[in-house]
C-alpha cells in the first residue's frame, strides 16, 4: 500500500483492538503515529512495539478541554497532524425508554462531539499544506439500527452526516473524509459473547465469520493513502457482507 | 501605502491567486478577486500568522475587502 512517509497520523482509540490495528498498519506505511486513547498503559506498550516514529498522547474525549488540546499535542510531538482516524467509541446500551440522559450524552460527546472537535482543529494545517486524510470509524448500526444503542447509532449516523458535510466543504484543498464502517468484529468487547451468541451472530454475516481488526484497519489504509484522493463523503462497509449498502 | 496595507495585499496575491494590480483597498475579496467563503476563512487563518494577532469570528464576518483587513490589523497587530 502507498508509502505515509513524513506524513504523521492521529489514532483516537489506539489501547483498543482495532485502534491499535490502524495505528500499526499506518505506521507500516511509513506514517508518524500519536496513540491516543484513556489507557496509558496500552498505549505505551504499543509504542514501544512500534519503536520510532510515535507518541503518546492520552486523551479523554469525554473532557472537552482535554479535546481542545489534542492536536496542538500532536502538532507539538509530531510536528504536524496530515492524518486524523476517529475511531475511539465508547457505549452505554440500554433501551430507549429506560435510557437515563446521561448515557445519552455521555456516547454523543465522545462518539461524535469529539470527532467533530477533533477534525475541526486538524482541518487548520491541512488546509495550508492543501493535504489532508479525516477517517472517522461509524458503525454498521448508524446505518441499520440496533435495540438498544439509540444513542450509539445516533452518534455513529451523525458522524456520517458530518463526513458528508465536512468533506464537500475541504474538497478543493486535498483534503478527504470518509467513513469506514465495520459490522460484528472481533475484539475484546466482542470477546464476552459465548459460543452460542457468536454462532447466532456468524449465521447473519455472508461471510460466516466475524472480522479481524486488520480488516478494518486495511480500509483505512487506503482511505488514508495517496492513491484514495478522489474518494471523498464516503463510507466503506467492511462487514462481510451482513449488510449490503 | 502602509508596511501593513503591503503585507496585507501580498497575502491576498498569494492566497487567491489573483494579478497584483487588480488588489486594491475596495476590492471586495468575493466580489471583486474571486474568491469563495472557504478562500476568506484562509485569507484570516493567513493574517493571523503573519501579523500574530487572533481575529475573533465576529470580526472576521466583518472583513470583506482588503481596507476592512487592514484596518483591524493596524488597531489589533502588536
């Protein structure tokens, strides 16, 4: 895949399963790496796998001020931030009748709020180096729906909607955003299912099995390469075929 | 003309691309030099850096012509 070299990238999410996917594949392609996420200590084993050409940068996307400072961090170690991947997520299931406002408002400032709050800062420097990559990670059920994640598929529609807007307005200065959107992968927060909820879940994936995080993190490989720059408002479905877009 | 007015009319040259002789202090940067509602958000970001000061949302909907620029600049810079 295209070579990132010089370029720096910032992986929101990077102590997750397929945070750190992304942050590996982009920092194989040559790409500076800022690993953000709430959990130190994830993040600097994975920097310290990496090796060169990283930084840590934790961050709570639930503290809007802690989000205002990110990528003047990122600026401030990298030297520059040419690639945002918003890909931390958090949930709070619950049906939409007993969902208490918090949970609600809890998913929407750090699924889309944050993501917003992010590219917007980002979009500076991209816009003057006329270059710039915003992948933000959506789900399939922003598009589907799911009973009990009103509030995730709102964030996760929402973030689609912004990619839309945002990206037409960047367009002319090479600058792209797109979405990619996984479906059932399999992660530690999948790991909790047993057996019997696995299969029920591989029986509605084509496929017959649940992705790998590398899945994911190899279509935000190419949104965020060179080749990808007339790719732009999009949303790549990687979801083995459960639900065809 | 002023260091500023110069300074001023050089960014707008370089970001809208536009002949130097057709920059004067009553071109309107979208009416008159071509440039979108996107080109004026740079145009500030560009003045920013160059004179070190920070203009405000409300005040940059305020300037449309090179003469607004300059004049918040020359109240504002250091």
């Amino acid at each position: 895949m295209s070579d990132l070299s010089g370029k720096s990238a910032l992986v929101t999410g990077a102590s997750g399963g397929i945070g750190a996917a992304i942050a590996r594949q982009l920092h194989g392609m040559g790409a500076s790496v800022a690993l953000s996420g709430t959990r130190i200590e994830p993040l600097e084993a994975l920097a310290a796998e990496l090796g060169d050409r990283t930084a840590v940068t934790p961050c709570n996307l639930g503290d809007g001020e802690a989000v205002a400072g990110l990528i003047g961090q990122v600026e401030a170690a990298l030297g520059q931030c040419d690639i945002v991947i918003n890909n931390a997520g958090v949930t709070r299931d619950g049906l939409a009748m007993r969902m208490k406002d918090e949970d609600w408002d809890t998913v929407l400032a750090v699924d889309l709020t944050a993501a917003f709050k992010l590219s917007r800062a980002a979009l500076r420097g991209m816009m003057k180096r006329r270059w710039g990559r915003i992948v933000n990670i959506t789900s399939v059920v922003g598009h589907s729906g799911n009973p009990g994640q009103a509030n995730y598929a709102a964030a996760k529609a929402g973030l689609a909607g912004m990619t839309r807007s945002m990206a037409a307005e960047v367009a002319a200065r090479g600058i792209t955003v797109n979405c990619v959107a996984p479906g059932f992968i399999d992660t530690p927060m999948t790991d909790v299912l047993n057996d019997k909820q696995k299969d029920g879940i591989n029986e509605r994936i084509p496929a017959g099995r649940m992705g790998a995080p590398d899945d994911i993190a190899a279509a935000v490989a190419y949104l965020a390469s060179n080749e990808a720059g007339y790719v732009t408002g999009q949303t790549l479905h990687v979801n083995g075929g459960m639900a065809m877009l | 003309m002023s260091d500023i007015a110069e300074r001023v009319k050089k960014i707008v040259v370089e970001h809208l691309g536009v002949e130097e002789s057709k920059v004067n202090e009553n071109s309107s940067f979208i009416d008159d030099l071509g440039a979108d509602s996107l080109d004026t958000v740079e145009l500030v970001m560009a003045f920013e850096e160059e004179f070190g000061c920070e203009i405000p949302d409300d005040a940059a909907e305020k300037i449309v012509t090179v003469k607004n620029a300059i004049d918040f600049i020359s109240e504002n810079a250091d």
